[in-house]
C-alpha cells in the first residue's frame, strides 16, 4: 500500500529498533516532524496526476546522511514522502558519483591525490605531469591517466 524504503540495519546500532527508533518517535508524538502525518494513518497522497490511499509508516532520517551519528538532534520521525524529498539531493549527488564511477571517470582535487600517492614532482612521473602546486579539477580515468582539465 505505501512507499516500502529499504533499509539495512548492518550499520546501525544494536539499539536502533528497541531505544533509539522507539525514543525519536516519541519526541515526534508518533507523527512526521516535517508535515505532522500521523503513523500508521491511512490518507490519500497524489503520485503523478493520479490519487492513491497510502498507509503512513513513519522512518527515522539521519539529517547529515550518517548512519553512523545517531544523536537524537540529528534524526527525525519522516512520513516516507518528506524523507525522500529531504533525501533528494543527497540522492541526486549519489547518482551522479555512482554513474561516474561506473564510467571509469571520477572529478577529484588534483593536489590533493598527487600528495596522498606519494607521486609530488615537477618531473614528470607515471601518472602526470601536472605540478603539485596546481589546485584543480581534473576528469582522470580509472587507471589515474588525465583525460582533460575542468574548466
């Protein structure tokens, strides 16, 4: 009947379903901090041009995206709508880095992978012969070859 958001407990605390999930719902009054739907209520939500009745099942979001930083300033009781909007350019971002990745290409700070690789120089090297000094982007494939400057 509703949206189901899947969700893999690996990196969440033990705790998670007995205190931590049951404590921020609580705080939230068992309804979404953002637009105030009550868990579990049964209401009709638009999805395209066509109407549909949805169960409201309430989800705990991370605000910064961390798994891992289960403060209770940090997460909030969401319907599954006003978490996916919140989620939504953090999502955006994901694609865009997974579809890279996927295409052999990643954007990277220059500098920043000559000094952790140890390949500082102004000679040339086996990656490249860009200096170190250079605080740029640069579009290199897998292999660590510059394909172009990003402008």
């Amino acid at each position: 009947m509703g949206v189901k958001m899947p969700c893999d407990y690996k990196d969440y605390p033990e705790n998670w379903k007995t205190e931590i999930r049951p404590d921020i719902l609580e705080r939230a009054n068992n309804c979404c901090e953002f637009c105030g739907v009550e868990n579990y209520a049964i209401t009709a939500r638009q999805r395209g041009e066509k109407w549909a009745m949805v169960k409201i099942i309430l989800t705990i979001a991370h605000l910064n995206h961390n798994v891992k930083d289960n403060r209770h300033e940090n997460l909030k009781a969401l319907c599954q709508r006003c978490h996916l909007r919140y989620d939504a350019k953090y999502h955006a971002e994901n694609r865009h880095k997974n579809k890279a990745k996927k295409s052999g290409q990643y954007l990277l700070i220059f500098t920043l992978l000559i000094i952790i690789s140890g390949c500082a120089g102004s000679a040339k090297n086996a990656h490249t012969d860009i200096p170190p000094e250079t605080v740029e982007q640069y579009r290199i494939s897998a292999d660590g070859s510059v394909i172009r400057r990003i402008e």
